[in-house]
C-alpha cells in the first residue's frame, strides 16, 4: 500500500482533556501533540495515571463526559480530505462509522470488549455486518480467517466458542480478530498483554508487529513495559501527568534518554540490555494526584536534577535526531530551539 496524501495518517495537535469531578476539574491530558504515519509504531510510556488510556480513548471519541479540546486529524487512506474527530459528536453516527472501522481499539481486559452471552464468532460477525456489506456466510468466513490469522488453533470450531470456554491469551486473540475484522487504518493497543503471561505477551506482541508490517496499519501502543517498547516502537512519547516530556525516535530513548523522567523509567525497569546484578533504582515518590500537582515542571518533586528555574514551565527544545524533550536542562545554548511550553 502506497501513501496517497502527504498528511501523516493521524495528526494530534495540543489535546486536552478536562474532567469535572466533586473535588474539581482535572485535567487528565493537558496539550499532547503527536503524529503517526502508516505503517509505524508509536509507544506511549509512563506511570499509572498519567493520562494513556484518556489520550488513546480520546482518539476515538470515547471518553465520556470529559471536555476535549485541540485537534485529532485522521487522514484516511485513498482520501485527500482529513477529518477533525475532536469536532465530531461523540454518540453520533460519523464517529460510529469510523470507530471499529478505520480505527480500532484493542483492551487489556478483553472481557470488556466480548460479552459472555455469544460466541466469539457471532461477535465477530455482528462487527464485520455493521460496516461491511457483505452476507451472513460470507462474514461467517471471514469470522474463521480472522481467527486464524491471529493464530487460534483448530479456529473452524473454536469459532463456536463463548468467551469463558478460552484462556485469556486465546480471549486477546480473539479481540485482535475483533480489532482487525474491518481492516482498520490504525490500531490502539491499550496494554494488551499486562494481563497475560511472558510467553503469551511474546506471541501476542509477534502477531501484532506482523500485522501492522503486512497491514501497513499505524500503531499506537501504549504500555508501562520498556521491554515491550523495545519489541516494537518506532517512536516513543514518554508522558508525565497529562503531559508530554520527550517524545523521540526509539533508538535514541533506549541510548541517550534526555528527560530525568525517561531516565528513572529506564534506571528502574529490567530491560533485554540490563546487565545481571545490575541495581534497578526506583524513582523516588510517585506520581502526585491531578488535583495537587506541583507547580511549573510537575516532575520537579521527583527529579534529582531539580532546580530553582523548574518553579517555572519547561520550554520543549527540540533537540538532533528529532529527539524533543520538555525540561530546563536543554535550554542552555538551545535557547533558540525552544518551541513552546508545556502549559
Ligand atoms: N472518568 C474519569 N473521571 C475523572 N478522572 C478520570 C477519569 N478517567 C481518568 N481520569 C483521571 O485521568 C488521569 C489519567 O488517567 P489514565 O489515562 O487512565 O492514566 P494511565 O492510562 O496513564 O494510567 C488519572 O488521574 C485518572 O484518575
Ligand atoms: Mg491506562
């Protein structure tokens, strides 16, 4: 497949995401700008609560009674036009076109896209008859390719199957099937193997970097797992309570990670280069409630490099080799590089 247009297949440009809760407004993704092009692997690291799941969610319009802001371009394939999701209605029948269709999603927990009370192969089918106009035994066909495809054995009779006769690698592949049933442009994968065990997580994320080369899907990944981003990123957006604090090409995240942030995920997780009774050292603290979070860069509390200047927002400099960080360690002689502030 051939890039027809020269717009990125999905353009994300400061979005933000605000919920109103009874202790106040919390802002879960605050000015997140990135791009994905067909056939890449974009990961999105960082802790728990950092705001993932809301921006990936928030790509398909699902997070509900949130106040969404900036701009979610999506260029599709043989199309001249791009599409602003941001400004679709978030129940409306444009966004339900495209969600499953163009742009799938892919859980951690699998049982919150199946439902126990049909058979993986009716689930399959009613996806692929909601977009696709083609007959019942004609999609029933596809529903046993799909299954295939994603490696379930014995699929022409498995697809009789309900959700609790599989094991939860078999339920993922499933949701995979799922995903891929209308051959969508780009695939979220929300964590889609932490619930599952290493073997398991291996095959899953091989199935997957297969599909997306065969495909020339765009992916985004998003995972706490560095050993997974090294598996499969082509590009790597680190993010810090709702923001983004580097954004660079993978290679360079693993060899020369420019954020104290980037840096304590890396000191503190095993990864496929961790030499044997090499100390992992944890980063001190953890990451502070949305509500009460520090003033100026919002790692300042946690970061050994702190300063008097981090009271104050971090410019983002960018910096060679495409790498672009948020952090007042970089300023100096890149003055003129400094593009924006996170705030
Ligand atoms: N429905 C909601 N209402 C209020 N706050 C929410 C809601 N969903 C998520 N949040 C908050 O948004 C922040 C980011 O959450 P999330 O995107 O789930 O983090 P991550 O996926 O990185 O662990 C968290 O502080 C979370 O508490
Ligand atoms: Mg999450």
């Amino acid at each position: 497949m051939q890039q027809t247009t020269s717009y990125p297949l999905l353009k994300v440009q400061d979005l933000r995401v605000t919920f109103n809760t009874l202790g106040g407004k919390v802002s879960a993704v605050d000015g997140i700008s990135f791009s994905l092009q067909r056939g890449q692997c974009l990961c999105i690291v960082g802790e728990s609560g950092c705001g993932k799941s809301v921006t990936a969610r928030s790509i398909l319009r699902l997070v509900q009674s949130a106040h969404t802001e900036g701009r979610i371009l999506f260029s599709p394939q043989g199309s001249e036009s791009t599409i602003d999701l941001v400004t679709m209605d978030a129940k409306g029948r444009e966004i339900q076109a495209i969600r499953g269709n163009d742009i799938a999603m892919i859980f951690q927990e699998p049982m919150t896209s199946l439902t126990p009370v049909y058979t993986v192969g009716e689930q399959i089918v009613e996806t692929i008859l909601r977009h696709q106009r083609i007959s019942k035994a004609a999609a029933w066909e596809r529903a046993v390719e799909l299954l295939q495809l994603v490696g379930l054995p014995d699929s022409r009779r498995r697809v009789h199957d309900y959700p609790h006769q599989m094991s939860g690698g078999m339920r993922q592949r499933v949701m995979i099937a799922m995903a891929l049933s209308c051959q969508p442009q780009i695939l979220i994968a929300d964590e889609p193997t932490t619930a599952l065990d290493v073997t398991v997580q291996a095959q899953i994320l091989r199935l997957l970097d297969r599909l997306r080369r065969e495909l020339n899907m765009g992916l985004i990944m998003i995972t706490h797992d560095l050993a997974v981003v090294s598996k499969m990123a082509d590009e790597v957006l680190v993010m810090y309570l709702g923001q983004a604090v580097e954004q660079t090409p993978v290679r360079q995240f693993f060899e020369n990670p420019r954020h104290p942030y980037s840096q304590g995920l890396l000191n503190s997780m095993v990864l496929p280069q961790t030499k044997p009774k090499q100390a992992l050292i944890p980063i001190p603290g953890s990451v502070p409630n949305p509500l009460d979070r520090p003033t100026g860069c919002r790692f300042s509390n946690r970061c050994p490099a702190v300063h008097d200047r981090c009271q104050m927002p971090p410019p983002v400099v960018e910096l060679p080799d495409n790498q672009k960080v948020a952090c007042w360690l970089y300023t100096e002689g890149a003055a003129s590089n400094a593009v924006s502030t996170n705030e």
